[in-house]
C-alpha cells in the first residue's frame, strides 16, 4: 500500500504522489494502467488485459507488450523500490496483475461510492441527504473521463462512467423535486435535455418542474418536441412514464412522486431451485455478489451491469449462476427472469432472439399479440417493460453474444447473468459486461463436494483414494457427483473398487485426465453410470432422451417407454437418484442438458430403428389423444378430430372441468408443439396434422401466439404433404385468425380466402366445414356472403347437438346481422349464445358472447342493458387474467356508459384501459383501441 498515490480518471488520467505527478508514459501504458486502476483491488487476468487493450484482433506479441508495460510502470510509480524487492503497489501473480491502492484514492472510486449512497439515501427518502451525495459525487469529475485512454475496455468504460454521471444528475434534480426545489431543477434540466434530446426520463422531470413552477404550456411543448423527435428520428412513440407525465400535465394532477412504483407489476420467480452441495467457488461467488450489490443499486438512465460466465461443459456454470441468483435475489424485488437459450443442442438450434424474447416478455405478463412480430421491436418493449425495475435476468448456455443481445436489459437497476461455453469476448468489448471464466475446482474443493456427496466418514477414511477419484475426474463438479452415485447406488461396490476400475482402462483414463475435448471427458463420465445401470433403468434413459422438450412430464416417459405410469414413476425416480435426471416439479423432469444429448446417442447406438420409430409413434399419439381430450373441454363441438385407437397400456389424461383443461393447456403447450414438430421430422404427418389441429383452440384460448404461428407452420407441412384438405382449411383459417389478433390484416384475409377454397370443395354438411367457411367469410368482411352461411351452420349445429358451435355461430350471425340494422334478431341470438356457452362452462367464450349481446344492445339504442351485458363480460375478462379482453372490454363498456350519461364511470374506465395500453406498448388491436378510447377520452372532458 502507498497512502501517497493518487489516482484521477474522470478527466484526463493523472497519478499523483504527493503534489508530483507521475509521467505514466504513450497511451498503451496510460490504458493499461487504467484498466487496473478501475478495478483496484482485484487481479486481473493476462488475457483480460489483452481483450481490453486490443479486442478480438490482438498483435501475435500482446502478452510480451503487456509484460513491458507492467515493467515500465512499476518504476513510474514505485521509482525508489530496490532491485529485487517485491513490488507494493503494481503486483503480480501467475494469476494476473494487481493495482494495491485503496478506494479512496481514485476519484471514479469515490464517486461510484458516493452514488451508491445517494441512491441507498433515495431508496429511505432522504431526499435532502440524495441531494447532498449528488453534489460531492459531481464535483469529483474533471473533463471527459479517461482522458489519453484507449482500447475497447476504455471506450466501454467511458461510455459506462459518462452514463453514471447522467445517472447521478438525474437523481440530483429527482431529488431537488423532492425537496421542493423546482425551480433550480428546471434550470439544471434545461441544460441536460438539450444534451439528451433523446432521454425520455429527463424530459419527464423536466415537465414536471415546469408544471410545478407554474409553467404548464412550456411542459406542454417539452412533450411535443420529444415526442416528434422520437417518431421522426426512431419511429416510436413515447414511453409509458413520460405519457404520464403528459397526461399529468395535461388534467393538472400532481400524480404520485417521483421515481415512486406504478401499479402492480407481474413479477416472475423463474429461478431453478438451489443446488444441493454447493462447495467451493469462494472468489466467483464474492465477485458476483459485488456485481450484484452495484446493480441492486441502479436507477433508470445508467448502464445494465453484466456477469458472463465462461467455461467447459460440466465446470458448474449453470450452478454457479443459480447460487448466486438465490443469494441475491431479495435485492431483485421486482422479479428473476431465468432462461435456457439451447446454445449447445446438436439436434435443436439456438434459440432465436425472436423466440427467446417471446418468452421473456411472456413471463413480464406483456399481452400476448405483442410477443411476436420484429426483433427490433420486441427488444424495445423488452427494454421498456424492464425500465425503472430491478430485475435479476439469467441467460443459461449461451452460443454467441450476438444470442444475447436483444436480451440484454437496457437501464441500471437490473442484472443479467450469461453463461456459456464460449467467452463471450464480444460482450467484453462492446457492451462492458464482467467475465469470469469458470475452471474446474480445486482439490480441495473436489474432496469436500465427495465429502458431501459420499459422506465425510468414508472420504476422510480413505482420504488418498478419494484424491486420486477427483484426479481421474478432471475435478469436473458433474463428473464428481455421477461418480459418487455409482458408489451410492451400489451397496457392495466401494471407492477402492471404482479407483481400481478406472487403472485398468487408459482410454478413460486420458479423456478424463485432459480437458482438449470436452465432449469426451463427459461422454466418458457419463458412460460410468449408463453402463451400470440394470437393463430396464438403462433402456429408460436411452428413450427418454428421444425427447424434443427440456422437460417431460411422467405420462411422456409412460407413453415413450410403453409401460403404466407407476412403472414409470420408478423408472424416473431411479435415474433421479445417480443425477442422471432432475425433478422439477410433481411428475415433471429434465435431463442436464449434455445428459440428454448422451442420452439420445445411446438409444440411436443401442436401439434398433424400428424401437425408435414405435417409441416416438406412442409419444405423439398419447400427446395427440391428451390434446384432443383438453380440447374437448376448451372448445367442445369444434369439430371431430380422430386421435386413433387409444392403446390400454399407455397413459390416459383425465380431466373433469374446463378449469383443468385450461392448467393442463397452459403447462404443457410448449412442450407438446415440440412433440408436434418431432413428429413432422421424423414422418408421422398424418398425426403430425391432426395434432396441430387440436392445438388451435388451446394456443387461441391461451393467446399463446408464438406456439400457435409455430404449431401452424408445421402442421400446415405435414397437412399438405398427406394431402388432408380438411386439416390444412382448418390451419389456413387458423393462421387468419392469428394474423387478425397481431393486426397483420392484409396476411388475415389472404390465409382466409385459402381456406374458403380448401373448405368450400369438401362437405358442407359437415358441421365443423361449415362452420370454418362461416368464420373465414365473417373475418374477411363479406357480411352478405357469410349470412347464409352462418344461418345454414346454426341449423346445423342445432342438428348435431354441438352447443360450443351453436353459440360461436349464434354470436357471430348476431354480429352480422347487428351491422345489418336487424337489432332485435341480433339481440335474442345474443342472449341465445350467452345461455348455450353457460351450459359449456367455457368461460373465455362466455365473455365474448356478453359483449356480443351488449354490443347489439347498444346499437338498438337499448342503452341500460347494454352496460348490464358489458358489465359482466369485463368482470369476467379480469376474473381471467385477460388484458386483451380488459382493454377491450373497458372500451366497449365506456361507450355505453358514456351514452347513458355516466362521463365519471367511462372516464374512469378509459384512463385505466389506456394505463394498461401504455405499460404494454403498441401493436396490432391495441394501437387501433387506442386512439379510439383517446378519442372518446377528450369528448369525455
């Protein structure tokens, strides 16, 4: 330690000691010395300082320059150290290069340190005490930071420090609100928008000092200059707190503080549950946790803190990022996002950023019609959804930083933990995330994870063969635990004869003593516990493997192992027990993800093509026959779907009410359009059509619209290639009404008019026909087409005994004939869907039918009523969790209200309807609401 050297960066770089500066010499050595003195304290890798000063082009001498630098700058800040005495300030390991100075003798030090105080100042609603920090954090900065720095690490570094300081503005002028000094945060404001012109959050504080000064026309024209500049210069629309700010502005309300929560969130808790056995890993764990204690303490405006965790497969990654998320979660309040992104699955590509942004925004609770459609625009309402949380988001085996960009959060306040086999250098350079490259564990700490696994008596006993056991497994943590369950799960096999083993056969010997192939070393380790598996265990492990999704549920492994679900209940629960599955949850397990690759290699080396082939053929069949069932219930009368003759032995879903249906629907969707797809690749397309059939009603009660769009492009494949009309109409008006709810208009009424020709040549006597064609003419406008149509369906459904049908016709022929002025037939055929979907107990469609009737009321001038019939549907709408049908329904309610006389209740109904719309951003229906109910907002004042 030298007490006397100091450090300035935020400006240009200067060392100090005493009142001497310190020449640090030409701008590699100033960068490198840099580089260590933001991470003070810490050592630092010879390949990190390489990536940071050259990125991923290096010279072939890098490490030789960088051994020059260090030598260069050790006689720059130490000049009077002895030839031979170990250095004080600059040291070295075999590790990597150490900076030894203390916090307070940088200035970004202290005022990172300063900002975590003010921001933990806010967070008690110190206002005055926020303010204070904020002052003496600003008056650490000298210029441009990092000033004769260069290199990727610097330029992310600068970019990172100049955001901070905006950050800490911010905060200074929320705080001078706080504290009721408007006045000097409009002048403090005035200069920072006009550097931001972008910067939506001070644009919001800045239109509220005005307002707060009095000065409501000038906040007024804040918002219209930001809001043009956005669409002109982004094409987008402001986001949801700046809109309420302006309409806060607008109606002179004061709103809630500043940078206080909104309404309630969806908070997800998606995290893994914690790994048992733990050991080790002592150094990772704190540095994560440090990166998590400076996101906990982010605030909008500044940068997303980043953890990439590299290493070889099996190392721990995975372990490692779900110990710490477990850690630290409490610091998350607003949620923990946990996604696989499939990044080294031989039989399944990465996950797109498309898909993969599907289902993030699906676990924030965005409405369903905006989870598919452009990257680019998912990504923004990612980052928007994610704005002013604290959100912890891991991103499990990752292929690529390009996979994980659109990921990425945008502001502070939220942490994202990647992990990968690859190093994520990139994420390194240009995004400025943390990299930890994982290695295999220490000796010592390979022992105590045998001690915990095997029991600390027989590893203390026989403490040399349990070093050498963690020798021949390459001290891999998966690789030690598998070897453990052998010795568990054999009573009479013992450490000494598993060692032995091991002697005797070099080939394993050497995969298992280099880390050249990864793959080999698993596969080998894996191989130990296959093989000694009893035949029945064994063939269970290979079939399971076949597989598609990451998880199965136990009637799955029933229906791919061709036994009864106690049978294979022990089957699973034997491989549970040698951790060559997971459970999950009550009857659903997964593989490790390398584990399931092995698995599916042993069943294509062990098993004969024809058991493949039957093994696969019973997976899709009982999926095919438990989706049909659930279908059943969610929409009875459909329309007959043959699922084929249901074999005794195998599984059988039972269900007893629409609400089951709808949880089984909702657990088990993904997995099964998995399945639909397997079946597709592997030549089932007659059960491959069907499947996706019955799949419709579910993915369109569930506004699934991603595993819809994916279960109709396969079905409509394998439709086609059978040549089954019948399916291939019914997935062409699927994907119609798909298209109708992502407002893809123009693609609705195409796919629409396919499946007039496909159905309009089959038998229009068939209910199920009729009923498509019907729906397929309604969609595209053809109300005088489609009146016939309906009428000859309704005769039919009464007919058959399909009540489901005959209410969806009857709604539909009342909306026809509505548009048509024919009001009291419209109305008696809306009440007549209401009670027939009651009898159904479908309740998605019940709530569909009420607005139906109440919308025909309306347009009969039948005002009272029509708010009767609203009232319900939107009840209802809430009661199922349906945002879609909230804002629609809200909006349909408020012009009845509206006509009745009732400004104060629509007004209400409006301004919550468009909160929702603006915590959730535009597409399709949505935009279209929108300017309606604004419309109807501004008449409404």
């Amino acid at each position: 330690m030298t007490p006397g050297v100091t450090v300035e960066l935020l400006g240009t770089v200067r060392v100090r000691r005493g009142d001497t500066e310190i020449d640090l010499g030409p701008a590699g050595r100033c960068s490198l010395f840099t580089m260590l003195a933001l991470r003070a304290g810490t050592t630092v890798r010879l390949d990190e300082l390489v990536d940071g000063l050259w990125g991923e082009t290096p010279p072939k001498t890098a490490e030789g320059i960088v051994y020059t630098y260090v030598s260069a700058l050790r006689k720059a800040v130490e000049p009077d150290r002895t030839r031979g005495a170990a250095p004080r300030v600059l040291t070295g390991t075999r590790a990597g290069y150490c900076l030894r100075l203390p916090a307070d003798a940088i200035d970004a030090s202290r005022f990172e340190a300063m900002t975590e105080e003010a921001r933990l100042r806010w967070a008690a609603e110190d206002f005055a005490g926020t303010r204070a920090q904020c002052d003496a954090a600003l008056r650490e900065w000298g210029g441009t930071p990092l000033g004769g720095a260069t290199g990727p690490f610097v330029e992310v570094e600068r970019s990172r420090l100049a955001l901070l300081k905006l950050d800490v503005e911010e905060l200074r002028c929320a705080a001078l609100l706080e504290t009721g000094a408007a006045s000097s945060a409009a002048t403090a404001l005035t200069a920072l928008v006009a550097e931001n012109p972008l910067h939506e959050r001070l644009h919001e504080l800045f239109m509220l000092a005005l307002c707060r000064t009095g000065r409501q026309a000038e906040a007024l024209q804040v918002y219209q200059r930001i809001r043009r500049q956005l669409v002109e210069e982004l094409g987008v629309e402001p986001g949801p707190a700046l809109r309420r700010a302006h309409e806060q502005v607008l109606t002179g309300e004061s709103g809630p503080p500043v940078g206080r929560p909104g309404p309630a969130r969806v908070v997800p808790a998606q995290l893994p549950h914690r790994i048992a056995e733990f050991v080790g890993r002592e150094d990772e764990v704190e540095r994560l946790r440090q990166r998590c204690r400076t996101a906990s303490f982010g605030v909008a405006g500044g940068p997303v803190v980043i953890s990439a965790i590299d290493g070889s497969a099996g190392v721990g990654k995975t372990a490692l990022a779900v110990h710490v998320a477990h850690q630290v979660a409490e610091s998350f309040p607003d949620g923990q996002l946990f996604l696989d992104l499939r990044g080294f699955d031989p039989r399944h590509p990465p996950i797109t950023a498309e898909a993969a942004l599907a289902q993030l925004l699906q676990s924030l609770g965005a409405d369903a019609e905006l989870i598919t459609g452009d990257v680019a625009a998912q990504a923004a309402l990612y980052r928007s959804l994610l704005a002013g949380r604290r959100v912890l988001v891991v991103l499990d085996n990752a292929v690529s930083a390009e996979q994980v960009r659109p990921l990425l959060p945008g502001s502070a306040g939220c942490l994202a933990l990647v992990t990968s086999r690859n190093r994520l250098a990139g994420l390194v350079a240009r995004n400025g995330a943390t990299r930890l490259s994982l290695d295999v564990l220490r000796p010592e700490e390979s022992r105590e994870l045998l001690r915990c696994v095997l029991g600390a008596e027989l590893v203390d006993t026989e403490f040399e063969l349990a070093t050498e056991l963690a020798v021949h497994c390459g001290y891999l943590p998966l690789a030690l635990r598998i070897a453990a369950e052998r010795i568990l799960g054999d009573e009479h096999y013992r450490l000494a004869d598993l060692v032995a083993e091991l002697r005797v056969v070099p080939e394993r010997l050497d995969a298992l003593s280099t880390a050249d192939d990864e793959s080999s070393v698993v596969r080998t380790v894996f191989s130990w516990s296959y093989h000694t598996l009893k035949p029945e265990d064994a063939r269970a492990f290979r079939l399971l493997g076949l597989h598609p999704a990451a998880e199965l549920s136990i009637a799955d492994a029933a229906a791919l192992l061709g036994v009864a679900v106690t049978t294979a209940r022990r089957r699973l629960d034997s491989l549970v027990r040698r951790h060559l599955m997971e459970q999950v949850a009550r009857d659903r397990y997964r593989f490790h993800d390398l584990l399931r690759i092995y698995a599916a290699e042993c069943a294509e080396q062990d098993e004969s093509a024809e058991a493949i082939e039957q093994a696969t053929a019973r997976l899709v069949r009982w999926c095919l026959h438990a989706t049909v069932t659930a279908r059943e219930l969610v929409a009875p009368g459909l329309g007959p779907i043959d699922p084929g003759p249901a074999d005794p032995d195998q599984p059988r879903l039972v269900l007893r009410d629409y609400a089951e249906a709808i949880g089984w629907a909702g657990r088990s969707l993904s997995g099964v359009a998995d399945v639909l797809e397997l079946a597709a690749a592997r030549g089932f397309d007659g059960l491959a059509a069907r499947l996706a059939t019955a799949l419709g009603a579910l993915c369109h009660c569930l506004s699934r619209w991603p595993e819809w769009q994916r279960v109709i492009g396969a079905g409509l494949s394998a439709a086609r290639r059978v040549e089954d009309r019948l399916a291939e109409g019914r997935l062409c008006n699927d994907y119609g009404v798909l298209c109708h709810f992502l407002g893809r208009a123009e693609d609705a009424v195409a796919a629409h008019r396919r499946a007039v020709r496909i159905l309009g040549a089959l038998d229009r006597r068939d209910p199920a026909v009729v009923a498509n064609l019907a729906v397929a003419y309604l969609m595209i406008g053809w109300e005088l087409d489609a009146l016939p149509l309906l009428e000859n369906a309704l005769l039919l459904a009464k007919a058959h005994g399909s009540r489901f049908v005959e209410s969806s016709v009857a709604e539909g022929l009342g909306a026809v004939l509505s548009r048509l002025g024919r009001h009291d037939e419209a109305i008696e055929l809306g009440l007549s869907s209401v009670e027939l979907v009651r009898g159904t107990g479908a309740e998605h469609m019940l709530s569909h039918a009420l607005r139906q009737v109440g919308q025909s009321c309306l347009h009969a001038g039948r005002v009272e009523d029509a708010v009767g019939h609203l009232e319900a549907a939107l009840e209802l709408w809430r009661a199922l969790g349906d945002r879609w049908g909230e804002i629609s329904g809200s909006h349909a309610l408020a012009c009845a209200l509206h006509q009745a006389e009732r400004p104060n209740a629509a007004r209400r109904l409006l301004v919550s309807a468009l909160q929702i719309i603006s915590e959730s951003g535009y597409l399709g229906v949505h935009y279209r609401e929108e300017s309606e109910m604004r419309a109807l907002l501004a008449e409404l004042r």
